[in-house]
C-alpha cells in the first residue's frame, strides 16, 4: 500500500501545473482521497492554488503573443510577396524616363497578361470541374482556350520586354556615343 502511495505521489509531483490544477478541480468525481490530499500537498509545495493558476495565465498569455507574433510574421511574408510581385510587374519607371508612352504601354501589356493568366487559372478550374462531370466536348472547347490564353499571355509578356530592350539599346546606344564624343573632344 505505501509503494502504491509513493508511486501515486511521484506521478502527482510529475504532474504539469495544468494537469495538477485539473486534477484539483474534478477531484471530487474521478479521484480517491489519497489522491486528492497528495494533490493538494502538492499544490501547496507550489506556491498554492493562485500561484499555480497565475503561471498558467501567464504561460497562456505568452502563448497568445508568440501566436499574435507568428501571425504577423505571416501576413508581412504575404505582404512582401505581393508587394515584390506587383513591383515586377510594373516595369521600372526610371527606364522610361525619356519615353513615357512606351512605359505606359509595358505597363498595360503587363497587367493584360496578368489578367490572362487568372483567366488561365479559372478556366483550369472550369476544364477539371468538366471533366470530372463527363462533360468533354465542353472540356476540349476550354482546353483549346486555355492553349489561346497561354499563347496570348507569350506574346504580351514578349512585347513588353521587347520594348524594354528597345529602351535599353536607346540608352546604352546614347551612352556610347557620349564617351566617344567625349573621347574625340
């Protein structure tokens, strides 16, 4: 009897804070009454019911702010994504400094292709949801849509950096001619 009473009392003493103050709290129902004084002494070797449940309040509350702290962590790896994402969408403004049609006109080419590619997206969406119904001629119709998309999102995303290249041959071409008017001079 008084190895099960030790045994009892190095589990209790074992016990989480938590665990301690649930056994506590449901003593009366589950829990001989051995188990319960040993709980109890062991309660009070803790600095008492309120010391207990104050460090896990305290525990709790860190908890909520290192979650708090990981949400934030998150939404700002979000926010630098789409800020990082958008911001290579729009082409540099500097580069268009002498050309500001050219760099309106990259810019709509690109946010067109953006367009084309969440309708790409949506419409693989749509094909699987046919498919998956049996529908395949409507599944063939959207597959050969999904190949028009993919073609036309190429062209424009091509002839916005074609007219980056040109901007960049204007400028590296104006560049050398300046050194080698200076080099003449």
């Amino acid at each position: 009897m008084n190895n099960d009473i030790e045994e009892l009392k190095k589990h209790i003493q074992s016990l989480t804070d938590e665990k301690l103050l649930a056994l506590l709290e449901e003593s009366t129902k589950v829990y001989t009454e051995a188990a319960i004084n040993i709980a109890q002494e062991e309660a009070q070797r803790r600095g008492g019911l309120e010391s207990i449940k104050q460090r896990i309040s305290q525990i709790q509350e860190n908890e909520n702010e290192e979650q708090e702290i990981q949400k934030k962590s998150h939404l700002a790896s979000v926010y630098s994504f789409l800020v990082h994402f958008f911001s290579s969408l729009v082409p540099p403004k500097k580069r268009y400094e002498r050309y500001p049609l050219i760099y309106v006109i990259a810019t709509i080419l690109r946010v067109l292709a953006l367009f084309l590619a969440a309708v790409g997206v949506i419409t693989i969406v749509i094909l699987i949801f046919n498919i998956l119904i049996g529908r395949f001629e409507t599944g063939i119709v959207l597959l050969l849509s999904l190949l028009y998309i993919g073609i036309a999102l190429v062209i424009l995303l091509a002839i916005s950096e074609i007219l980056q290249i040109l901007v960049d041959i204007e400028k590296n071409t104006r560049q050398s001619n300046e050194s080698l008017s200076r080099m003449i001079k």
